[in-house]
C-alpha cells in the first residue's frame, strides 16, 4: 500500500467491484468526450470499459481511496488479455510466462473530479513496480486516445494503432504500446 498525504493507493478487492462499476463510466463519461463521441462512449461501457475480475483476483488491480472514496482505478495483468471487461467473455484468461511474454497495463479510469493530480503516474509506477516483481521485464497496453499522453510520457512507446469493432457498427480507435522495464528505473 502507498500512500500520498491525502490518498491511499492500495489493492482492490471483491468488495470494491460496486464502487469501480460506478467510477468507470463516470470517468468515461466525464473525461473521454473530447476523444469520443458519446456514441462510442455508451458502446464502449461493458464489452471495454468495465470491470474485469481476473486483475482483481489475481491482485494486480490497485485502486485509489479518500476517505473510502474511490478517486481512480488501474492495474497490470499476468494473463493474455489485452483489455476489456467481464461482460460477453466467454473465452478463458491463460496465465502469461515472464520470461517470455509482456505483461499488460490494464483499466486506467480516474474520477473527473480528481484528474490531472497524478493519479493516474501514481498507479502506473505501483504497477511497473509490481510488474517487476513479478518477474516481467516488457510491458504492453492498449490505451484509449485519453490515455495515450499519461503513457507517452512514461516512456510507452506506439507500436499500432486499430479500431476496436463494437455494437452498431461503432469502433473504438486505441494505441497498442510497449515498453521495455528496468529496475533502475523504478523507483
């Protein structure tokens, strides 16, 4: 657990899942619709943006608390899954192997109300750390355009950009990036 002189970055656990169910679209909603229309914002809600349970279970989800509110959510993932959430996913999540595959930033989402106060850098290297610790040397995520800038800045770098096929003939267009882990370089 790590904490800042307000806030508290800890793991998330079974009992946060109503809280992230709320938090996700909100910040959805609320930070995404310069990027978005909010066509592709409803359409993303569930299928991508939502909870998934694995990172939970697996511990490698963190979420950021206030007095027992949650500011902001994001985690790294030890399984195949480059994103999306639990809803319509039929297929099992096999484990990753460290020595030869990346592991995978997963589910960034922060409360319009606390964007832009390093929320967001602070799960990040949470999770770089972990990730680490792990065992994992590469990383790799798919950002939405909103998150593409946060990653940039910490050293991601582009390697593709798709759409993500939704519901009614939506896309959601993403950046798959990568980066190459040190442990010098985590602090």
């Amino acid at each position: 657990m790590t904490r800042d002189s307000n806030w508290v970055i800890r793991l998330a656990c079974d009992a946060d899942i109503p809280a992230l169910e709320t938090l996700i679209p909100l910040s959805a909603r609320g930070l995404q619709t310069p990027y978005y229309s909010p066509e592709q914002i409803e359409a993303a809600l569930g299928p991508i943006f939502g909870v998934h349970a694995h990172p939970i279970c697996d511990q490698t989800f963190f979420v950021i608390e206030l007095n027992q509110r949650l500011l902001g959510c994001g985690g790294w993932s030890k399984r195949k899954s480059l994103f999306g959430s639990d809803r319509g996913r039929a297929e099992t999540d096999p484990l990753l192997d460290p020595q030869i595959d990346p592991a995978r930033i997963r589910a960034f989402f922060i409360h319009p109300d606390s964007s832009r106060r390093g929320l967001g850098r602070a799960i990040l290297a949470a999770c770089e750390q972990a990730i680490l610790e792990a065992g994992f040397a590469r990383v790799e995520l798919v950002a939405t355009l909103p998150g593409e800038p946060l990653f940039a800045a910490s050293g991601y770098k582009a390697i593709d950009r798709f759409d993500i096929p939704m519901k009614n003939g939506l896309t959601l267009p993403v950046v798959k990036m990568t980066k190459l882990l040190r442990p010098s370089l985590i602090r």
